[in-house]
C-alpha cells in the first residue's frame, strides 16, 4: 500500500502519523509513506528526522471553514490542486487524515480522486476540521468512543484507539506490568511533568510553587519536568532558585524513557499524552488547558477521571496546598495508586497503530475489488456467454 499522511501543526498530530507509517513500513519494502503537511508546522522541523518524505502545502492555519473564507479561497484552491497533484504523483492507495488544518486538503483531495480516505479523531470533542470533512471518509477511527456522538456518521465510526510509535509501545509493556503490580509506596518517586509538545508555563510554575511543600511531604521525591523550547530557560533558572529536586527539558523525542522512570504524571489532558499514560498504566493528575478548542481538554481528563485513572484539577481554582495533597495522596498509598494503574490501564489501546493500518489496507482492497452485488438482481444483469444462452454444454 502507498499511503497518504496527511498530519502536522502539533505533536498530538504528527506523531501517531509517525506510528502509522512505522508500522506501514515495517511490514515490507512493497509498502511506501507520503506525509502531507502545513508550510510552517512543527512536522518541517521533525519529519526530515525521521527520513520520510514529506510535501508542504499551503497553510490554511485558523480553518478552511472560517468566517474569512473569502480570503483563504485563492490559497485554497491552488493548495488542493497541489495536494491532489502530490497523490497522484505519488500514486497513493489511501489517505489518512490526522485532524487539524493540516490534513483537510489532503483528505478532500484525496475523496476528489476517490481514494479510501480514513479519518482519525484523538479527541473526545472532534475538532471542527473532522466533523467538517466527517462526510468525505469512509471510516473515522476514534481513541474515545464517545467522539461518535459528535459525529453525524453512523456506521463509520470505529474505536481503535491512538497510535503509538513501536518503541513506546515496547517499553510501555514493561512499565506497566510494573506498574500494575502490589508493592509498597516508592520510597524516591519520581514525579513525570508534561505540558504538551509546547510546554505549560502555568504547570511549570505550580512545581516550583509547591516544591517547599512538596519536598517536605515527600523527601525523596525528584521531578522530571519538558517545560516547552520557549519557556525552558526561565523555568530552569526558577527550579534552581528554588532548590528543585530533579531537572527541565525543553523537549524530549524518547518520551517512553521518562514515562519508564515516572511513578505518577502531571499533565494537560492532550489526547497523544493520555494514550501514553494509559499504555504505561501510570496515575495521573490533570488540569485541562482552558482555552482548547471547545474545551476538549476537559471532556477528554473527564473520561480518565470518572475512570478512576487520574485527578481531574481546575486550573482556575488550582491551589498549591491542593495540588500537594493530590500528589501525597497518590504516591503515599500504594493501593490507590495501583487502582489508578489499573483504570489507566484499562483505557489504553497500544496495538491501534496496527489495527489502523489493517483498516487501511482493508479499504484498498475493497475499493479495488469490490464484492459483486449477490442475488438474482446480479445474475440478471450479467449476460452469460452465448453457447450457455443458446443451452449448449
């Protein structure tokens, strides 16, 4: 199969793209990727890594299907035209769009060129671009299943989780069964704090906040913190000043190796984090960004919380003394914490990469051999040959 990638703008997009042509990839040198991306997206600083070849199109960053249409139409237009030139260049079987800007011209692209076109919504509250392009898939995979109220698609929809990328799921195996196991409260635990592909400056200043709290409950406790590219400085220099056990990363491309070290993870409640979380079996705490679009953030921590797997915290009404209480609470009663492994656990789905892939590859075939129509209906339509017609043996 060649298959179309079209992802990018932020890491919760582009890197179960990377899990999916992982996978694509590894099943034989027969198969081929082609990533689609925005002009500007963080996936023209990451994709060359990784050796994929990638076409940049037009940015339509803000929606194609904003009030300032208009505007956008020139740009949308010659962006389609090139899109649909990438896929026919490139002879793609199937387009899977990631959600985000910067899969829609691909995907309508590749629906124009009557491609098997699957769609792949991490969210519980879709975004807008795939409740929008929802009409022109032939499956929508989902990480939450709820995801298929929001989406007039009946019969598309089809929960198969979040791709993660190969080596995460490895050595999410091995943490998990750890993690899942009886034991007594870790006496060095090691606190794992995420703030999306972008950093959280509000999550980097509640640690440095609470750490004369923190460090007094628990004393052996250190603390892993990505604090985004931008705010990486400043929050260094805060955690020396205050004596931090631990240190700060502006990024980290082996996530799986933190996640290995966390005993328990705050975060924001961004859907490729979450998948990670669960896979590892790990507790967490989490403050949903505010301002997400459509608040899916929360309704995303909601699931994890009503689970039992996390704490669901308000940023707004987020005290230290409360986040403190929340941290001892799970990393001080080893019971809780394996039940909040457990329900972590439970929500998790590291073979998705896989199972999407199998989809893909079962929509190709299917909209290259279609199954005749069965019944009467079809044998009257077919004309036998003429000596069967004529009754001759």
């Amino acid at each position: 199969m060649r298959l179309a990638i079209a992802a990018g703008g932020t890491g919760g997009h582009l890197f179960p793209g990377l899990a999916l042509a992982e996978d694509l990839l590894g099943r034989g040198a027969d198969h081929a990727v082609l990533f689609l991306g925005a002009e500007g997206g963080m996936e023209q600083r990451v994709l060359p890594r990784y050796g994929h070849r990638l076409t940049l199109l037009p940015s339509l960053k803000g929606g194609i299907f904003s009030l300032d249409f208009a505007q956008k139409s020139i740009r949308m237009c010659r962006g389609y035209l090139a899109a649909r030139r990438a896929l026919l260049g490139f002879g793609a079987d199937a387009v899977v769009g990631l959600g985000g800007y910067a899969s829609a011209l691909p995907v309508l692209a590749g629906w124009g060129i009557e491609l098997p076109v699957m769609l792949m919504e991490q969210n519980v509250i879709p975004g807008r671009t795939t409740r929008k392009l929802a009409a022109f898939a032939d499956e929508i995979g989902v990480q939450f299943s709820e995801a298929g109220t929001y989406l007039r698609a009946p019969g598309k929809v089809k929960p198969v989780g979040n791709p993660l990328r190969k080596r995460v799921a490895a050595a999410a195996r091995t943490a998990a069964s750890r993690n899942l196991k009886e034991g007594p409260a870790p006496e060095d635990a090691t606190l794992l704090v995420l703030g999306g592909s972008q950093g959280a400056q509000f999550l980097n200043d509640l640690v440095v906040k609470a750490w004369p709290k923190l460090s007094k409950a628990l004393p052996g406790l250190k603390v892993i913190l990505v604090a985004g590219r931008e705010d990486e400085p400043r929050t260094a220099a805060a955690f020396a000043a205050a004596g931090v056990r631990g240190h700060v990363l502006p990024f980290c491309d082996n996530m799986e190796e933190l996640y290995v070290e966390a005993d328990c993870v705050l975060a924001r409640a961004g859907a490729t984090s979450l998948a990670e979380i669960a896979a590892f079996a790990l507790p967490s705490l989490l403050v949903p960004y505010p301002h997400a679009a459509d608040d899916h953030q929360f309704h995303n921590a909601r699931v994890f919380s009503r689970a039992g797997a996390a704490w669901l915290l308000d940023q707004k009404n987020l005290e230290a003394e409360r986040f403190v209480q929340r941290v001892v609470d799970t990393l001080r009663q080893p019971e809780r914490r394996r039940r909040m492994a457990q329900a972590a656990f439970d929500l998790a789905r590291p073979e998705a990469a896989a199972e999407v892939i199998d989809r893909l590859l079962k929509l190709v075939d299917r909209k290259k051999f279609p199954k005749p129509p069965s019944g009467t209906d079809h044998e009257r339509r077919t004309p036998k040959p003429p000596a069967l017609q004529a009754g001759v043996a």
